[in-house]
C-alpha cells in the first residue's frame, strides 16, 4: 500500500498497488501511441436547436406528420376538424383540409403519399391523398383513434384506439385494372396455319370481375380454333364465308390481381397482303382504358 498526501495539506490517501500498476501501463502507452502519430480525437461540435419559423395553423393543433419524400407537412387541428398543409421550403400553409372530428395523430406513408390522421371523436381515419390535399376515404375503427404509425414498406397504417384498447390495421387495396398483349407472327404463307396469342393481366390490387376477351379476326383468316387457360371461347362467323373471319369471345369470369389468362387463336391464312386482328378485355368493376385494347399484323406471303 502506498500513501499520498492530498491536496490542501489534508491527510495521506492510500493509494493500492493495483492502481499503480495501471498507471504505469498507461504511462508506457502513451509514448509510443504518440510516436506512432496517433492523436486525441476532438469531440464533436455540440448541436444547437433554435425556433427558425413560426407558422400560424388552425385551432388547437395537436398532430404532425411530415412528409420527407416531398418535403410537406400535415398539422391535426383538433378544435376545428381539419388539417394543415404545410410547405416546408416557404413555412407556409397551402392548403387546410376538412377531416373528422377532433383530429390529434398523423401518419404519413412517403412511398405512396398518403396521410392517415386519426379523428378522435368520431372515431375514424380520415385518407388524405397528398397529391390532391383531397380526403379519399373515411375508415371506421376503434373507439378514440389517437396515434397513427405507417410502415412505408408495406404500406399499412397501424391506429392506436385508447378506450377500445386496441389497434386497428388499414391495408390499402388497390381496384382492379387489366391490360392486354397480341403476339402473332410477323410472316406467315397462305395456305398455313399461324396464331394470335392474348395475354390479358389483371395488374390492380384486387379482383376483376366478369372478365372477357374479345378477338376480331382477319376476314380473310380461315378459323380453326380457339382456346383459353381459363374460362371458355365461342365464335360468332363473319358475313361470308362464315368459315373466315368472324369474332371470337372468351367468357374469364373473375381474374385474381396479378394473375393472367391466355387465349389462343389459330386460324389459317388464305389471301396474300397484310392482315390484322383488333382484340380487347373488359370487366365488369375495371374503367376501360388504353391498355386494354391490342392488335398485331402479319403479312401473308404466297400467291
């Protein structure tokens, strides 16, 4: 044991050799770590937080949510039942949004840019689609709906329910939509058979109901047959001859989001030049569009 005298004259301190020994150590190590070059890292500057904008909102301010992915936003005014738009480049609100009543928690999903903000009294989730600062969507849920949590990744909203002791999940689904393909070779020769192939897709998020695809053939092209991997195809003939030509349909019935049906028509060519067939899908919950239509051309060869 070896004993020091403290500072300020007062009595000796007992210092064990334990202590010493690791002084000593620390001592050695100090000389080679500094002729090695090794110095003393600086400790990082501190941060400092100071209010850089104060934005007048609606009344009673509760619930923010922000946006990151376009840089907006979103104020739950509980006292007045709307919401805030706020641009965070200019501090300045743009928009204030009508929701339920008395809103406090906000959620945002950046991927999608959709804000969940939880209506506390009226027990709802009011969707704000941020693109058009317009509510799409009112979603009954628990009883005092307060806090809103999103997952980006799977773009799930999570509502906490205070006196309901519980979470409500809201799961967007997307409605249905179609598209179409037409494949058919580029070259056939009259005489020969050759096919149109139709690929119809359902690329929306849930069901489409009451599929059918539709197929004007050539009136030139000899029909021989049509098959579908789904659901079944008629023929209606065209004017004359009623074995060319014509129009065939296949009734799908329901097409699971993201799933295909094929159809395949073979028909044989008869006339030199280049023919065409115009084909297109419906269903009966799908707006039509664009893709819903196809169309391919083959140019008969022969004589």
């Amino acid at each position: 044991m070896t004993m020091f005298r403290n500072a300020g004259g007062r009595g000796p301190r007992r210092v064990s050799g334990a202590w010493l020994r690791v002084a000593a150590v620390l001592g050695m190590l100090a000389v080679p770590l500094a002729a090695a070059g090794v110095t003393a890292v600086p400790a990082a500057a501190a941060t400092t937080y100071t209010v850089t904008a104060t934005i007048p909102v609606g009344n009673g301010p509760v619930g923010v949510g922000v946006d990151p992915a376009t840089g907006t936003a979103y104020v739950a005014n509980f006292r007045d039942d709307t919401v805030s738009v706020i641009d965070e480049a200019t501090n300045t609100v743009t928009a204030t949004i009508a929701v339920g009543s008395t809103p406090e928690g906000v959620g945002v999903d950046p991927a999608t840019g959709t804000v969940y903000v939880a209506n506390r009294a009226g027990g709802t989730v009011s969707v704000i689609d941020g693109a058009t600062d317009t509510v799409t969507a009112t979603i009954p849920v628990g009883t005092s709906p307060d806090g809103v949590g999103v997952d980006p990744a799977t773009h799930a909203a999570y509502v906490a329910n205070t006196f309901s002791n519980t979470v409500s999940v809201i799961t967007p689904v997307t409605s249905p939509d179609l598209s179409l393909t037409d494949h058919a070779p580029a070259t056939a020769v009259s005489g020969n058979s050759y096919s149109y192939t139709l690929t119809a897709t359902n690329t929306g998020g849930s069901d489409a109901t009451g599929v059918t695809v539709v197929d004007t053939l050539p009136a030139s092209a000899h029909f021989n047959s049509a098959t579908a991997t789904q659901g079944s195809c008629t023929r209606t003939p065209g004017s004359s001859p009623p074995t060319k030509g014509g129009t065939v349909s296949c009734t799908v019935g329901t097409l699971a989001a993201g799933a295909s049906v094929t159809v395949t028509i073979t028909v044989t060519a008869t006339t030199p030049g280049t023919v065409s067939d115009a084909a297109k899908v419906t269903a009966s919950n799908v707006t039509a569009d664009s893709d819903d239509n196809a169309s391919a051309s083959t140019t008969v060869q022969g004589t």
